[in-house]
C-alpha cells in the first residue's frame, strides 16, 4: 500500500498537503499520514502516523 504512494512523490513531489511542520508536507493514504520533506535531490520519508490517533502525540 505505501510502496504505490511513495513512488507518486518520486514524480509529483508537492502532491501531499503542507503540514503544521514547517517545511514538512503530508501524503494521505488510507487511514495513515505519510510525512516527508523535499530536499533538492531527493524526498526524505520522517514519518507514518495512523491518522486515527491523537494527533498531539506525534513527534517528528
């Protein structure tokens, strides 16, 4: 499921929504959040958070 997803950014890199975290933007797949951030040649996964949990306790 996250291999598909992943792959997207590889071609379209601002596909995910910005998030709350600066320079951070998020790919929703499903019930998960996929975090990442856009360096200039590549794109770095920080992090995969089930969306349904209290989103005050995730850190990146």
């Amino acid at each position: 499921m996250f291999i598909e997803h992943t792959k997207l950014l590889l071609t379209y890199p601002l596909i995910g929504i910005r998030s709350d975290f600066e320079n951070y933007r998020v790919l929703l797949v499903r019930d998960y959040n996929i975090y990442y951030r856009i360096e200039e040649d590549s794109i770095i996964i920080v992090g995969i958070r089930d969306a349904r949990q209290n989103p005050q306790d995730f850190k990146l």
